[in-house]
C-alpha cells in the first residue's frame, strides 16, 4: 500500500508538470537518465523503466522497478536578420526564459516469467523562444514575441517473452501538448491567415491524442542484441485557438518514429551500442508544409497553408557502459542528426530554431544500497546555425535570417528495484 500510495502521487506531481524541451528538432534525444547518459541510445539496450519510451519490448527485461528523475535544461537560442529592407535587420537573443525543468518517472512490474507490465510518464520534446525585441516588429507585431511547445507522454506497455531470447512489446502512448504563440501579430489578418484574429497572442492552448509503439528485441547470438521499434503518428485534437496559424485549421499531431539498434557486449564490463532513428516531421503539414505556400494563395490555417518547412531526420547514435566496479556505471554517447530546417525556411523558424545536430554525453549510476541507485547525466548540443538562403519573402522586405541553437541538459534520478 505505501508503494501503491508513493507511485501515485509521483504520477500526479508528473502530470501536472511540462516543460519545453528540444534536441533533435523539437523531440528530445533520449528518454530515461540512463539513456540519455548514452546520447538516446535504447533501441536494444533498456536500462531503467522509462525504456518502453523508446522500445516497449525493453518492458520484460527489466524485472521490477521504479525510476524517478528530474532533468534542468537550458537552451541559448536566437537569429540575426540581415539585407531587409523593411528595417528589421539585427541580432535578436531568444532566451528571455532560460531554465526548463522536465520530471521523468518509469515503472515495471514482472507479472511472470514470461510477461511484465510498465508505465512511463515523460516529456517527449518541445520548443521555447522567448525575444524580448521582437524580430517581427518592423512587420507590424508588437511586444515581445516567441512561441511554447510542451509535450508530455504517458505510456503504458505490456510485453510477453515466448523465448528466453526475444521479446516483443505493445503500448499506448497519451499524449497531451501545449502551445502558445506571442508578438506575430503582423500574420494575424486576411492576407495572410484563413482565420484571422487566431494566429497570435491567445494565450495557451491544448491538446490531447494517442498513439500506438510496437517493438521487438532479440539476443542474436551470446554477445549482441537487436532491436527495433515503431511509433505511430499520434492524432492529436486541433489548437482551436491557433486554427488561423496551423494547417487544417489548427492540426499539429505529432511525427511517426522509427528505431532501429544494437548492443554489443564487447567485453564483460563494456556494453556498446548504436541505434538509427528517423523522425517523420514532414508528414505533419503544419509542420513540413514549406512557407512558400502561404504566398502561392494557401494562407495560414487552410488545408495546405504555410509551414515551418521541416525535413524528416535520420539521428546515428552510438553509447558505451562500462561497469567500473560493483557499484559504479561509467556511460558516455555521442550522437549526430540531420537538419530539419532547410536555409530557406529560416523566417517563420526565428520562433522555432531547432538546430542542433550534434550531442555529447556523459553520466554514471552509483549502487548505494542492494535496491537503490543514484543517476546523474549531462548533455550537451552544439551551437547549430543555419544561415538563410533566399528566406525572408520579398513582401516581408527581403533578406536573410540566420538562427541558431546550443542546449545542455542535466538529468539525477533515483531507482528503486522492487
């Protein structure tokens, strides 16, 4: 009952708890303290009980357990404008919020020899720009201007061992996101928006969807695992009150994901592994829908209105654990991702720059006691800009945005095994 009694009111702390964060694109790099320790790494490699966050099939290898964790995030964003003849040049710092703080919680429970049952609550991702000089206000906007995305995800997995060797993983994905908008009032008109007047500053809207994962892992021979997993596109319910800003009147699911990944354990101490993962962010048209559209006549908000230009991205990440003695795990992980933001498309991208493409990680657990096990991992992303290129329309004055992106997160967690 006590048990019962602490796991609920984690659950309840977490739910009422998002914050922004973003490393690849707007998706975090890795879900759990452990893998994040490994640059995301999880494909085949499950260590604590958020791993069904990444791979479900992860759920019946892990025994019993609880993990809870709290990440600090701070992202250094901005843009410069250049060559405009509409008086917006200058430099423009995004980071009038700086800190974000992102709980995590994971729970299994072997129901057999044969079949467990987890639970992980996370954040998936997000965005955060905050300009206190607006960059859009020789437009027309006034106030400071930027955008937040949060998105947070519950997780239920069940997953069922036939063989000792291979496992397979079902869940449900919840997810419930938050968006805001501020200072664009120069798009908020008939010119440019299907439903003018729900384009900016409405304040924060939200969403709920679902979602389906489905994974497998396998011991293909006594040394190396593999794994992969598929998370479908989570249909998510309309920002109504940004249905002037979103195509198809204010849609913003979130992408479909592939993993695929291996875990090689290259001596008794020493576990690596490499996993691929692509993001399918252009199948969302709020999302991918280039902003070009808005000046072929499909304004913003209609069926195949203006976007923020997003590609899909392919991320090769790859991590090494060694056990450094009975009570202490030594973890590092490198990873690098495609862009996302094409250089044309680095206007409307002012409020969402997510650049990055480069992570390094560090982190290590330590074994205080027979179930308990502190975790601590630092990440950090790279300074990415991505200088424009024939970006800024013509009817906007012309010229170039350049944006830019550096992030580090630090994530301590606590595990109990049950």
């Amino acid at each position: 009952m006590k048990k019962s009694r602490i796991l609920a009111a984690a659950i309840a702390a977490l739910t009422l708890s998002v914050d922004a964060s973003a490393t690849n694109g707007y998706f975090t790099h890795g879900v759990g303290v452990r893998s994040l320790a490994v640059a995301g790494v999880g494909a085949a490699l499950p260590q604590d009980g958020l791993a069904a966050a990444l791979n479900p099939a992860g759920t019946a290898l892990l025994g019993s357990r609880l993990d809870l964790g709290v990440s600090w995030f701070r992202p250094d964003r901005g843009a410069q404008i250049s060559g405009n003849f509409a008086g917006a040049n200058g430099r423009y710092d995004g980071n009038d919020t700086e800190d974000f703080f992102i709980p995590e919680l994971g729970y299994v429970r072997q129901l057999s020899e044969q079949l467990s049952a987890g639970l992980a609550i996370y954040g998936n991702g997000g965005m955060n720009t905050d300009y206190g000089v607006n960059p859009f206000a020789a437009f027309g906007s006034t106030g400071s201007a930027g955008v937040n995305l949060e998105q947070l995800f519950i997780t239920p997995s069940i997953a069922y061992k036939p063989h000792p060797d291979h496992a397979f993983g079902v869940a449900v994905t919840y997810a419930y996101q938050r968006f805001e908008m501020k200072g664009v009032t120069a798009f908020d008109n008939p010119f440019f928006s299907a439903a003018p007047g729900y384009v900016s500053n409405k304040g924060s809207d939200s969403a709920n969807g679902w979602g389906l994962k489905l994974g497998w892992i396998g011991q293909i021979t006594p040394t190396v695992k593999l794994g992969a997993s598929w998370s479908s596109e989570l249909d998510m319910q309309e920002f109504s009150d940004y249905r002037g800003l979103f195509a198809e009147k204010g849609d913003f699911d979130i992408p479909e994901t592939i993993l695929l990944g291996v875990a090689w354990q290259a001596a008794p101490a020493l576990t690596l592994a490499l996993d691929l993962q692509r993001i399918n962010y252009s199948d969302v048209n709020s999302v991918g829908n280039p902003l070009q559209n808005l000046l072929e006549g499909n304004a913003l908000g209609s069926a195949n209105g203006g976007g923020f230009g997003w590609k899909d991205i392919d991320i090769l990440k790859l991590g090494a654990v060694y056990q450094f003695s009975e009570s202490v795990t030594l973890r590092a992980g490198v990873s690098r991702s495609d862009q996302p933001i094409p250089r044309s498309e680095t206007f409307l991208n002012i409020l969402a720059p997510g650049t990055v493409r480069d992570h390094l990680t560090l982190g290590a657990s330590w074994k205080t006691s027979e179930r308990g096990e502190w975790s601590i991992s630092f990440a950090h992303a790279f300074k990415e800009t991505v200088q424009g290129q024939g970006s800024i329309p013509m009817p906007f004055g012309g010229g170039e945005a350049d944006v830019y992106l550096q992030e580090d997160l630090l994530t301590v967690g606590y595990s109990f095994s049950l």
